[in-house]
C-alpha cells in the first residue's frame, strides 16, 4: 500500500465491528486496491491520538472487498479501538511479514490447530484455502479450535458454513464448559491427540494460541510424529516498526516482523527461547 | 578501501578553508583530534537518525482525522568522521535503514544529503578496538574522501580540495605510520566468533559477564551502531508520530501489551545487546553489528567492557 | 588491619557470603564493583579516589536468599545503606559494614587532558594530586558532591578500617547557583537538562532509585514522553528529585555516572539542602528520625502559600 | 490563525474546600479571570508533585494547587503533609529559576472572593512571565 513516509498510515473508516467475545472484536474495514496480502501477514494499525499496534489480518486474501482485523482487548491501543464505533476512523500501513509458506503447503493435508484469539491468523488461511480457486491445490483441512469458555470461542458466526463442507472437519474444544456447551471439553493438545488419529503423512500442522498452548501443542504433534519441519507456528513479539528496523522482535538472527511472524518448528528449535 | 598511497597533500590551512566553505561537521572523535571549531555531533546516528524525529502529524479538526507527513528536512551535509564510524554508517545504519528493503523514507533523504570524510587515525586509545572487528584505522571503506592529518601536512584522497603529490620522503613517513599502526594492531577476533557466541548462548558465563551493569541505555545511546527505535505517539487531538531511540537494556523494550516480558531480566538484556553485535547481526548480515570505537567502553558508568564479555564467552564457547 | 586483610578475613572465616567492594577497571582511573566470592580473589580488592559507585545500589540486586554480605562503603555509602533498611529494602542482620575513610572521589574525566596518563604516574597527598610530579590542588578534581561532602568516614558500620583521609576544604556550589539572578539560573539548567539524552544512567546508578517500574517508563499513567525534549527531560530529573526529597544521600552517583557529564546532582544536592535546612533532617545520618514527608508540624514554612 | 496568548493555568481544587469556594465565587458571580482550567481532587494532600510536573510539561503556564487551610483538612491532616511536598517543589523550582509558575493557596469553602482573588493574582504573576518555556506542545497549534 503506498502512502507517503515509510511509516505513515492511511486513514480509513471503519465499516463493520462484530463482537465476538466479551473481549474480543472484529473489525472490518474496506480492502485498500493496492493492498496486496498472503494469509498470516499482519498490518500496523494506528488509532489516531492513542497509538499503534500491529495485528494479523484474520480475513482472506482471496475477499478482495474488505480486511478484517480480530482483536483482543488488552493494552491502550486496543482498548482503544474497542470502544471505536463504524464509521470511525483508524490508519493503517502494512502488509508486513511473510505470512504461511503456501508453496510448501501446496498439495499437502492441513491440520490447523487454534486456541482463543490465535484463530485469526489461521482464519486467513483456512478460507484462502476453501476459497474455489484454491481448494484443488491443497489437500484434506482439519481444524482444530479450543477457547478458555464457551464465550470466548471467535468466528462463531462462521463455523456454520464451515461445518457444512464435506472437504473440512471442524472440531471445538473448550478448557471449561457451561450449560449451553455440549461440545468437548479439554485442553487443546489432548484433544488434538483424540480426535486426530490418522497417519501424519503428508500432513502439515499448523499452530497458533498462547504460547503455553503452542508449546504443548507442539509436543503433542511431535509425538504424533509431525516432523519438525511439517509443524508451523506463529510468533508474538513486541514491535513498532514492522519493517525489521527498530529492532526489538529480534530473536537470535531473526527479526519476528520480517522473517516471521509465521515460523516452522525446525527453524524455532535453532532460535534463542526469548518469546 | 585501504590507502592507495597516490592521494595528494594539502596545508592544514587549505584543508581548514575547504571545510569552512563546506558545511562540516564532526564527530567527537574527529574533534578530540583536529584543534578546529565544526558543530559537533556525539555520533553520525545523531545526524542521519536523530534522537528525536517526528515522522508525520495528526490533527481532528472539522469532524475528521488528518494525517500529515513529514517530509525529512535535510541539507547537504560534509561529515568528518573516523573510520570506525564510517563503518557503522555503511556496515550497520545503511544496511537496515537503506538496503532492507523497503528503505527508511527519511533516511534516504539524509543519507544522500551526507558526504561522509572520512579522518584516519594516527594511534589507537585505551578504548579503540577497531581491528578486533575487522576494521582499520586507515581505512575509509565506504567513504567519499579520506583525510589523513600528518605533521606535513593533510594527506588526502578522494572528494576534496586540489594538492600536491607527496615527495618521497612524506611517502616514506607515511609507510612508517602504516607500520606503526600495523604493529599496535590487536588481533582480529576469531572467525567463528558468531557461531561460537550464538552456542553459547545458555552458558552459565553470562551470569558472571552480565553480573556488573546497571542496565541504563549510556552505552546504546552513544553507540554509533545501536539503531533501535521506538516510535511513540505525542499529544491527544492533535501531535505528532516521534521516532526516537531505544534501548534493548530498558526492561519496557520487549513488554508484550499482555504483560509476558520474553527479556525481563538484566542478564537476558545484556545477553541480547554483545549476541545482536557480535552474533545476530553477523549472522544476519556477514559482518559485525559492532564497528569498535569504544564509545560505550568510556561512557559506562561501572566500567562494564563489552571486550572483556565478548573475550570471556568466546573463550567459554571454544 | 587493612581492608584486603579485613575482607578476606571474613570470606575465610565465611561468616559472609561475599564482599562487595571495588576492583580495577580496564581503563585506567576506572573501577568497578565486583562481589568477592571467595578470598583468594581479595588481591584484587582496591579503594582508591576513583571508587565513586554506590555499591548499596548492588546489595539491592542480590538475590534475597543470599545470605550475609560483606559491603565496603564510605560516608555516603554508609548513609545509603542506612535509608535502604529504614526503607525495609535490606535487612541490616545481613550486612558486614566495612567503613572507610573516603579521600574525596577524583573525577577521572579531569584528568584526560594528560595524555595517556598512566595510574603510577599519579599520587596523593595531603590535599594535593601529584600528576607526574606536579602538585595540583586536590579541590579542583573532586567531584562537586564531594566538595560538599559533611560526612566522610561512614556513620553505620561494623568494623571502620583504613587511616583517616586528611580533609579538604568545603565548598558550596549551590550557594553560588542561588547568588545569580534567576534568569541566569533558569538559563544554565534548561542548558545542562536539554543535553539529557534520557539513558537512565543516573537513575540506574542511584542507591535509591530502587521502584520496579520508574514513573518516566510508565505508559499508563504515562507522564513522559520517550524523547529527550526540554519539557520532558525537565520532568523526569524533577520527578526524580521529587522522589529522593529527603531520601538523597548525596553521594553524586548520579553525576559521575551520567555519560554527558551533566552536573545533575547539584538538582538532588539542593533538594537535600532545602530539606535539611527547612525540616532539619539528613538521609542516612540517623535511624529514628521521622522521614521528612511521613510527618509535619504545624510550624512548617507557610509563607509561600497564597 | 493565532490568536494573541492568554495564559492556561490549571488548578487542582481540593473537593472539600477550593472547589467549593471556586462554586460559591461562581454561584455569587464574582469575576475572575477565565484562564483556569480546574481539576478536582479528593484533597491537596493527594496532588502527587508529579502531577504538578506534568501539567507543565502538557503545557500549563502556571500551575495552582489549593486546599484547606490548616487545621480544617478533611483528612485531619492532609493539608499539612501536602505543604511540606509542596514546600520542596517551590524551592526547587525557585531555585531553577522558574518560580512565579506554581502557586499554593489555602481557600475555603466560604471564600468565595478570595478564590477570586487567589486567581486574579495568580494569572497576573503567570501574565507578568510570560508563555511557559516547557510549553512545547503549543507548536502543534498550527497544524489547523
């Protein structure tokens, strides 16, 4: 997206705000024509008089009308945008990152697995990959998707027409469930090794969640035999450039902005553990 | 770019006059060396990345927000900076502001504005450490012109006013200089520190290294490589976006919005600042994060050595 | 007993756990503090005029269950310790007070104009620094918080080792300060406190600045902004003064650490100096009275007050 | 586009007294100088110097703190641990240079005139000063 200045935002109104949880909104915001994106990229969003903060696009390249931005309440910035309202305006610059490794994913079976806010990321690519000009190049989808609560699982709203499908298989998990729940109940990496009994063979995992989620999923999908390499995950550090310049996403020779924030495990286990 | 020995000399007159007319400024190290009234600048980061940079503005006014950039002013600037810091210039802060892509906007604009003279150095001090990490005291890599003060005269090559060629004694002394520095040289440091370092990283020697510093930002800030920066917002209905610098030792660098602090120990701090100098950066881009000027040597208040800890790991590591 | 002998006597009897004193640096004038562990090390114990570090500012980074310790300090030092166990920062059963007599700290960046001065080639006595021979008055390379120093041999301690330093004369810069008019003043300071560059040197360095999170990087209430403006270099160090308002031992800590050489301490030096004179306390110089701002009497200077 | 300086002086009213004397001089319509901006707080007795600080660094020209008289503080004795802070901060800020740009005052909830008057005499002392040199902000005025 051009704007003039490295790190000037372009003002944009805000079209949509769909609340998901108690804390969590998502908002959608009309698609820039130049702003080209891959799934799991993410974007500075500048709340004018508050600050900036970057955040994942968690709609899909492939919807080339508006740009969704799912958000948890938590610092100033974010508290912030909570209490914007459509038609309210916000700046942005990005895409920044690298976003997913489509070419490896390319004919591959994936296997998503999400906790609590971490969908976002993984939301972009699921529906680049349903998408009908995709779906032909990659194989089987599994999602796996586990919140704290009931209340608190995002994209409620979506999973409807996500069951429906033939060619994916939903399946949600909650730490602690209600009265309204009749789903499972469990934490996400012994869930993951219930339901997913089939050989890993050609299969990608992909996760995203707190970290203490990532870990043990990680352990899990290593135990289930995912290679090192067939395991992909997302990292969160603090930044404010985005353009791996001000420095502190650096983790070992990396820069979380640029080289990330999408990693595969083969490539964590080479990093310093300051994430 | 090492000497050539076919540049030319000029009277220190000459050479004083060439800088007036052009508009100089110098870094402290120059300064401390050449007896002459330049603006001076702490390190050439304060000139082409100021502490304080405000990058655009906004406003709410007539029911909507404004966004207003800034377009960098800069003029054309003749730097007079020794070769350690030209090599911070062009290993460290042109390399991230300029070639990773997509460039600095501002940084651009100053960098071209920026004619850098490079002044070589005549002896090493306590604190210099150049030719540890591959630098030179004569060398002007990077540089417009070069700039050598010498009893006879000023020895230059590149940009610069017309002279004389030097007679084959100057010639002859000169060599001897080259020699000289040659001798006082200390060793470069192994090859291999990067990856020794980088394997080192959970040695228990960092505790014993990290054990003395007090975590202010003195050595950062006057670093000429140290290029971190924050960009905070200023005012509430109308202000400006300011870049200003940073520091990996300041505990608030790394604190998630969540409150999860992945540095939020001293050690990991100090860990961080000698492995992005000496490691990462390396790792990263072929060459030291760290040009050697010993800046951050003199201005540590408890004396803390990044020699002495990047020495102490390697030899750990080994 | 000398203080080496002193220090390893303890570190051989392991009635501490270490000995936090001063060691040589690697430039020369310099020293830095160092924790002696075990007493073969203690050769490398030194007190010299250029130990200017307030070694209370480490105690308070030990771990908590490190045991006794061993801490060599001066006046200022001593008083340091003093406010920190009053502040229930540390406990005084588990410091060993090795006092000494302070010689008055040497501002090492004076004597850079010699160039490349070595240690050996300069001496003291009494009152005067011999610079490769040359005798020069001793006053006009301390540091402006020692020139005003009342206090130089320790006033808490267990064990006072070491011959009593000679003295030098008193000397006020506040005094001066106050003499000139006040545009003069606001002149000098809004100079010295625009050349801040904000690298938290003096605040690190300082015994007392011990907050987990310090008001000048608190986003939220956010008071300053990161960059090193006027405006907002005058409030962190003014904040800070405020907060060492009869807390400052005025070691000048602050001012050797301060890589710019700004004379920042003369802020937290007359903030002391009002307290003392107006409220009649010192920081550090005795156990039970009240601190000044945890108490009042109804006499308190009223006449500022519209 | 700019208009010719006025001075912003912010004033922190204790709730129990200044407030209420800054009430009572409106409610009497007594005149005073429209240059205060006015925070209230529970007690000057809880007016950090911080707060003092930082409304002149956002841009005050003068600063007033003012709360009940000694002796009638509604805390018992709030005022008075107040008056040493503030005692400090003026000779600090004396000693700087900067004094006449911070003001203290004892107005009770009666008073509604020597509020006024309190006021009156402060924005002259600011006016006499002129802008306040830590008054940065201002240069964004301009953008519009």
């Amino acid at each position: 997206m051009r704007c003039e200045g490295t790190y000037t935002p372009c003002l944009l109104p805000i079209e949509e705000i769909i609340e998901e949880t108690r804390d969590i909104k998502t908002f959608r915001i009309r698609r820039p024509e130049d702003f080209v994106y891959l799934p799991g990229q993410f974007a500075e969003i500048f709340v004018p008089g508050v600050g900036e903060a970057p955040f994942s696009i968690s709609s899909s390249p492939t919807n080339p009308t508006f740009l969704e931005f799912s958000i948890k309440r938590i610092g100033s910035v974010t508290q912030a945008l909570h209490r914007l309202n459509p038609g309210d305006t916000i700046g942005l610059r990005g895409p920044y990152g690298k976003g997913f490794p489509l070419e490896e994913l390319l004919g591959k079976n994936l296997l998503f697995v999400g906790g609590g806010i971490g969908l976002a990321p993984l939301r972009s690519l699921i529906n680049y990959v349903l998408s009908p000009e995709h779906r032909e190049s990659f194989g089987e989808v599994f999602v796996l998707y586990g919140a704290r609560t009931p209340g608190d699982l995002v994209f409620r709203w979506e999973f409807p027409s996500w069951e429906k499908r033939k060619d994916l298989t939903l399946c949600l998990t909650v730490d602690e469930g209600d009265t309204s729940w009749s789903g499972r109940v469990g934490l996400v990496p012994n869930v993951l090794q219930e339901v997913f009994t089939r050989s890993c063979a050609n299969w990608v995992g992909i996760v995203c969640g707190p970290p203490i989620m990532i870990k043990f999923t990680i352990k899990a999908l290593r135990e289930m035999g995912f290679e090192a390499r067939r395991i992909i995950t997302t990292l969160e550090m603090k930044m404010k450039c985005g353009l791996g310049k001000c420095g502190r996403c650096n983790i070992g020779p990396y820069y979380v902005c640029q080289d990330g924030p999408v990693f595969s495990y083969e490539m964590l286990v080479t990093m310093p553990e300051e994430y | 770019m090492r000497l050539s020995y076919e540049g030319r000399l000029v009277s220190y007159e000459e050479f004083l006059r060439w800088l007036q007319a052009s508009k100089a400024f110098a870094t402290e190290i120059v300064l401390s060396r050449f007896n002459i009234a330049l603006p001076s600048l702490p390190t050439p980061k304060s000139l082409l990345l100021p502490q304080r940079e405000e990058l655009y503005h906004f406003l709410w006014g007539k029911r909507e927000w404004k966004v207003i950039p800034l377009p960098p002013a800069s003029e054309k600037v003749l730097l007079l900076l020794a070769p350690c810091e030209a090599k911070a210039v062009v290993h460290v802060l042109d390399e991230v502001f300029l070639k990773n892509a997509p460039p600095d906007s501002s940084y651009v604009v100053r960098r071209e504005n920026l004619t850098l003279l490079v002044v070589g150095c005549t002896f090493f001090e306590a604190t210099c450490f150049c030719t540890r990490v591959g630098g030179h005291p004569l060398s002007w890599e990077g540089g417009n012109c070069f700039a050598l003060p010498l009893p006879f005269g000023v020895y230059l090559e590149g940009e610069g006013p017309e002279g004389r060629a030097l007679e084959p004694l100057e010639k002859e002394e000169l060599e001897k200089l080259v020699e000289r520095l040659a001798k006082e040289a200390l060793k470069p440091l192994p090859e291999k520190t990067p990856e020794y370092l980088y394997s080192a990283f959970e040695r228990e020697v960092w505790e014993e290294v990290a054990w003395g510093c007090l975590n202010c930002g003195a050595c950062t800030f006057l670093c000429p490589t140290c290029f971190c920066f924050d960009l905070a917002l200023e005012g509430k209905l109308r202000g400006a976006m300011v870049r200003t610098w940073d520091s990996c030792m300041f505990p608030k660098f790394t604190l998630h919005a969540s409150s999860h602090n992945p540095r939020a120990n001293p050690l990991q701090r100090v860990r961080q600042r000698v492995l992005h100098k000496f490691s990462y950066f390396p790792l990263r881009k072929g060459k030291f994060g760290c040009v050697g000027c010993g800046r951050c040597v003199l201005a540590c208040p408890v004396n803390w050595d990044i020699r002495e800890a990047v020495e102490r790991v390697v030899s750990c590591a080994l | 007993m000398t203080l080496r002998e002193g220090a390893r006597k303890l570190l051989e009897e392991k009635s501490v756990q270490g000995v936090l004193g001063y060691k040589r640096g690697s430039l020369p004038f310099r020293t830095r503090p160092y924790l002696f562990r075990n007493p073969q090390e203690v050769e490398e114990l030194v007190f010299t005029p250029f130990c200017g570090t307030n070694l209370a500012r480490y105690l308070l980074r030990l771990p908590g269950d490190f045991g006794k310790v061993a801490v060599v300090a001066k006046g200022c030092d001593s008083r340091a310790l003093t406010v920190l166990v009053r502040e229930h920062q540390l406990k005084r059963e588990n410091l060993y007070i090795l006092g000494v007599h302070c010689p008055g700290m040497v501002d090492w960046r004076k004597l850079a104009q010699w160039k490349d001065l070595k240690e050996s080639e300069v001496a003291f006595e009494e009152g005067t620094i011999l610079i490769r021979g040359v005798p020069h008055p001793l006053s006009s390379f301390l540091e402006a918080s020692c020139k005003r120093c009342r206090y130089r041999s320790p006033l808490e301690y267990d064990i006072l080792l070491g011959a009593e330093a000679s003295p030098f004369p008193f000397e006020d810069h506040l005094a001066a300060l106050w003499r000139l008019p006040k545009e003069k003043r606001w002149e000098f300071f809004a100079q010295e406190l625009s050349r801040c560059i904000r690298c938290y040197a003096c605040r690190n360095a300082c015994p007392m600045c011990y907050c987990k999170e310090c008001f000048a990087e608190s986003h939220k209430p956010l008071f300053i902004h990161p960059s090193p403006t006027l405006r907002d270099n005058f409030v962190f160090h003014l904040g800070r003064a405020m907060h060492l308002a009869g807390r400052c031992v005025e070691c000048g800590a602050c001012e050797r650490a301060c890589p710019l050489g700004i004379p920042i301490a003369t802020l937290f030096l007359a903030v002391a100096e009002i307290v003392r004179e107006h409220f009649a306390f010192e920081a550090g110089a005795s156990v039970e009275a009240p601190a000044p701002f945890v108490t009042y009497r109804e006499d308190d200077p009223n006449a500022f007050i519209l | 586009m700019s208009s010719p300086w006025e001075p912003k002086i912010v004033a922190f009213l204790c709730h129990w007294c200044s407030y209420a004397g800054a009430d009572l001089a409106g409610v009497s319509r007594i005149q005073y100088p429209p240059n205060i901006r006015v925070i209230r707080v529970p007690c000057s007795g809880s007016v950090d110097p911080l707060y003092i600080l930082k409304a002149l660094r956002e841009g005050a020209d003068g600063v007033l703190v003012s709360g009940c008289h000694p002796g009638d503080c509604h805390y018992l004795s709030g005022n008075y641990f107040a008056r040493r802070k503030f005692f400090v901060l003026y000779e600090l800020l004396r000693f700087l240079g900067l004094e006449g740009r911070v003001h203290f005052s004892w107005v009770s909830a009666s008073e509604g005139q020597r509020f006024a008057e309190v006021v009156t005499s402060v924005v002259a002392a600011v006016e006499k000063l002129g802008p306040s040199p830590l008054a940065g902000e201002r240069k964004y005025h301009d953008l519009a």
